[in-house]
C-alpha cells in the first residue's frame, strides 16, 4: 500500500510540477489529491498525534516565516504590499503547508531551508524568467526525500 501510494504522489506531484515550470499556475484539484495522498502516506506508519504535532510546528514556523517577510518588506518602504499573491502564490502556501505537516518539526526547518536556498540559485542559473516556480522545486525535493526516506 506504502509502495503504491508512493507512485501516486509521484504521478500527481509530476503534474503539478509540469504545470508550475509551465504556466505558474497550478490546478486546486490536483492539489487536493496530492494533499489527501500524502497525509494518507504520512499517517500509515505513523500516528494522527504526530500529524497534530507536525501541523501545529508547520503553523508556528509558517507564522514566523511570515512576520519576518513582512518585516523585511515594511522595513524596504513596501509594508502595504501583499505578500501572498504579488511575491507568493496561493498554491504555494497550500502546498508548503500540506509537505510541512509530513515532516517532523526537527526536519522541517532543515528541509525548508535547503529547498528555498537550492531552488533560488538554481532557478537564477538556469532560468531567465525572473519568477520562480517554488511549489514545483519544493515538490521535486519532495519527491526525492519520500523516495530517500527508507534509506535513512
């Protein structure tokens, strides 16, 4: 069941992937699916507590996150600038949020980190379109940690 659940996170994570590089948008359907199949995966080996755990560290940590970007942009002269919907996407926050709450708190500062700090310089290198497609970055780093996690 692990195995088969892992293939379809995959083949629905690849799509949203597609359609992010693609257009920058992404479908709300798919992206319910894939939340649905990975709290599924998450929840199999492990205990609705530590899904409650998770999800109340992804809120503080997304908060926090959140309150420093403002202050970085209150403090640049654009503090009226809405955050999420001219610098983030809806579909972004969603999906951060969803991969979050499969992570254990010691592993979601980490994780979030590297995919933020890898997808920036790599993005600036092989890109030259000035957006950033992070729920496609943050979706493939994904996939490879649901994919290495066994072997750890």
């Amino acid at each position: 069941m692990d195995f088969f659940l892992l293939i379809c996170v995959a083949l629905i994570s690849s799509i949203i992937i597609y359609q992010d590089f693609r257009s920058r948008r992404i479908n709300l359907l798919l992206c319910l699916v894939f939340i649905v199949l990975i709290f599924f995966k998450y929840i199999l080996p492990n205990t609705y507590d530590q899904l409650i755990l998770n999800t109340a560290f992804s809120t503080f940590y997304f908060l926090l996150s959140y309150l420093v970007l403002k202050l970085y942009f209150y403090l640049r002269g654009k503090g009226k600038e809405s955050i999420v919907n001219t610098k983030i996407g809806w579909g972004d926050v969603i999906l951060f949020f969803a991969v979050g709450c499969t992570l254990e708190p010691d592993k979601v500062v980490s994780f979030f980190a590297i995919v933020f700090t890898v997808s920036l310089v790599v993005h600036y290198l092989l890109s030259q379109k000035k957006e950033v497609p992070l729920a496609a970055y943050l979706l493939v780093f994904y996939n490879i940690y649901l994919v290495s996690m066994p072997l750890l």
